[in-house]
C-alpha cells in the first residue's frame, strides 16, 4: 500500500490523480486531501477514499467542511498553516497540485518531509527553483515531474550521461490563438481563452497556454528540473500535442515521448515509478493523426514567452516577479478588469520597475512575489477595458 496525500485535490490535476488512485484503492491509502475552498467535491472525495484528513485552506469554510465529514472518521482541518501541516504527514507519496504561488509553502512541506513529490506546481519551481532543488536534495526527497512536457523529458533523459545532451526541446500546442492576428487578440475574452484545442486544464493555466507564458514558465522549470544551461532550451509549435517533448542527444539522436494528451498519463508515470500502470487513457492512433506538424513559435505575437526566457537568463528574483505579476494579470484578466494584451504588459511593466536582489530563502521569494504583486496591482488600476 502506498501512502498518498493530494494538495489541490478537487482542481483539474488534482481530480485526474483521484480518478487514477480510486481505479486501484487496493494499492493506495489516501491519508490527506486539501483544497482552497470547494468543500462539496473536497468531503466527497474524503469520503470516497476513506482519508484521514481533509483540509480547505479558507477557514471561512472549516465549519460546512465538519458538517459533511461528521461521522466519516476524516478530520477537517482549515487554514493555509493546517495545509502546510498535511503536507508534513510524512507520506510515500504527494501530488503537490496547487496552483500558483499559494503552493510554495505546502510543497517546500512537501519536500522537507521526503518521499515522492510528484510536481505539478509549475509556479515553485519558476519562482523559487534554487530552494525548491536544494531543499529536496538536502531531505533526499524524490522530485518527479507532473508537467506532461518535463515528465516526457525525464522519460526520454539518460540521467547517467548527462554530458551527451545537447538539447532539450519543449513543445508546445500554441494554444487557441495559434492563427489569431495581434489586431484580433484585442479583443478575446476569457471564455475563449480559457477553452484549449487539446487539454481540459483550470482556468489559470489555459490562460497561460493561451498567452504562450505557459510554455515560459515551463523553460523555467525544465532549467532546474534537468542538467542543462538555458540555452540549451527550446520551445517548438506542435498544435497536435502528440509528443510531449524531446531531448537532443550530441549524436544527433532525439528521443520523444509520445501520448493523447490526458494528464492521467504523466500522473499515472509519477504515480507507479518506478514501475508503471494502467491508464483508461485513449491510446494514440498514429494512421488517423496522419501527420505531425511543428514550427517555429512568434515571440512577436506571444510576448510573454520572451519575457519568461529573459528572466530565465537574467536569473537572481526575475522569474519570481514573472510569475508573481503574470498571477496577479490573469486574474484581472479572467476578472473583466484587463484585455489579454495587456497581460504580457503588466509582467513587463512589473519588472521594468522592481529588480531586487536574488532571494536565497523561501521567505525572501514570498517577500519579492508580495512585493511584485503590489506593483503589479497598481498597474492593473491604469488599465481601462
Ligand atoms: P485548478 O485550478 O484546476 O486546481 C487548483 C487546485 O489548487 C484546487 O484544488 C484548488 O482548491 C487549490 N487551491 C487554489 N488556491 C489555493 C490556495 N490559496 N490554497 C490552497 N489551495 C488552493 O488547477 P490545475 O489545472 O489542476 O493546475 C494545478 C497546477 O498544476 C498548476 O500549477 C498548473 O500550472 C499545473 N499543471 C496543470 C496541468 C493541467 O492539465 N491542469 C498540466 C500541467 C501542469
Ligand atoms: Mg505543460
């Protein structure tokens, strides 16, 4: 049996791992569930996998949470603290699937109580990379990536010949305005843009892929998940999303990773490792995808995912003011309050106007994010819709 808990339980990522682990209840003891504030699907899950614990991290909810679990033998827990503690419980296996910033702190828990930490919190390691990896080689705690592109990547990667790598290269789908003129971008909403060709993903997320700052954010995490300098990380266009990514070798060779685009598939690889198990996932028909297509990405229509790459380059606090004003522009944006231009501008203004010193500690990377927030809320204030 294998002892799991799941931070961000009831979001997108957090409902696929259930669904894996509730195929196989045998193999799994599910010991802590949390959430922000979805008490309903978070007490159903509780109560389906027999958790120990469930906590919602808005104590406004702690009350309706003990409510649905009297009775259950699960124990409700609330606050961003009782979060972190349920991360502390000292499990086989964690699926760290918050999102945003609000993940740093339950999975730096996370990795400081080792075991697995199956990463799906893109925004700890963009923002607070150097912390995160020293925190998890100081516990000897295992890091293996959720992100569909890094998980292709550590599947593909010789981790015994690191020197022989020449190249990785990320792909990335362009989501839904792949083909949409600049002049046209004026105009989208977030309805459209939080509807992707190929994945079903929370909403933060699809606006990211819609911006391309997705695919920013993930070189940024690729940099300190694998041995490789920045310039050795490319991004490619491949709308198909059939291959998840690709490493490079010095030969010449490129290995891939193939799949439907289901994240049960990198979950379930996370899950298992390092061994591997069934997925309902809907194998890959290569006659009837008949061809794969790639090309070049526009960092002319896609600002941010310059803007990510210069901040990987400039290094020290960039890509934690990136990640802290592109979190405060998307929610202005799904908010009505911004247009999604002006989502690559608010990052780019936000960090035009703050350059503090390279946090060493997680606390001075949540300093730098709240300080980057309060500047990047006030340039939400200059923008009219
Ligand atoms: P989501 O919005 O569907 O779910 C987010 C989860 O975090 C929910 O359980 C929510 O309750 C919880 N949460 C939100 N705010 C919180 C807070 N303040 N305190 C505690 N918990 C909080 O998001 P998602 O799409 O599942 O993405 C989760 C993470 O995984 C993100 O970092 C995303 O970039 C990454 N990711 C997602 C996908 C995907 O397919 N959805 C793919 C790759 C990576
Ligand atoms: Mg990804």
């Amino acid at each position: 049996m294998k002892r799991v808990t799941i931070l961000g339980a009831t979001g997108s990522v957090g409902s696929s791992t259930l669904d894996l682990i509730e195929r196989t209840p045998e193999r799994f003891e599910v010991v802590a569930l949390t959430a922000n504030s979805d008490v309903d699907k978070l007490a159903a899950a509780a109560i389906r996998t027999k958790a120990k614990v469930a906590v919602v991290a808005d104590p406004a909810c702690l009350e309706a949470l003990r409510e649905r679990l009297a009775g259950t033998g699960t124990e409700a827990r609330a606050g961003a603290e009782a979060v972190c503690d349920a991360a502390r419980l000292g499990v086989d296996w964690t699926m760290a699937s918050i999102v945003g910033t609000a993940g740093l702190k339950p999975v730096m828990a996370a990795l400081e109580a080792g075991g697995i930490v199956a990463l799906a919190n893109k925004e700890a390691l963009v923002s607070a990379g150097e912390v995160m990896m020293a925190a998890a080689q100081a516990h000897g705690t295992t890091l293996l990536p959720v992100d569909s592109e890094h998980n292709a990547v550590f599947q593909c990667l010789d981790r015994t010949a690191p020197k022989g790598v020449s190249r990785i290269i990320l792909t990335a789908s362009g989501g839904p305005f792949r083909r949409t003129s600049i002049e046209d971008m004026r105009a989208i909403t977030p309805k459209q843009a939080v509807a992707h060709p190929n994945w079903s993903m929370g909403a933060k997320i699809s606006v990211d892929s819609a911006t391309m700052m997705n695919k920013g954010l993930e070189l940024i995490e690729a940099y300190h998940l694998f041995p490789v300098r920045a310039d050795q990380l490319d991004v490619i266009v491949h709308a198909q999303s059939v291959i998840h990514s690709m490493v490079e070798y010095v030969d010449g060779s490129v290995l891939a990773q193939l799949g439907s685009p289901d994240m049960r598939t990198p979950i379930a690889f996370a899950l298992a490792w390092p061994e591997r198990m069934e997925t309902p996932c809907e194998r890959l028909d290569l006659a009837k995808i008949a061809r794969l297509d790639f090309e070049a990405p526009d960092y002319t229509r896609f600002p941010a995912l310059q803007l990510a790459r210069d901040a990987l380059t400039a290094g020290g606090a960039r890509p934690a003011i990136l990640n802290a004003a592109n979190e405060v522009a998307v929610a202005a944006f799904l908010a009505g309050r911004v247009a999604f231009l002006e989502i690559a501008a608010i990052v780019a203004d936000t960090l035009s106007r703050y350059d503090p010193a390279a946090p060493d500690s997680l606390d001075a990377v949540l300093a730098v994010d709240a300080e980057a927030r309060v500047r990047a809320v006030e340039r939400v204030k200059d923008c009219v819709v």
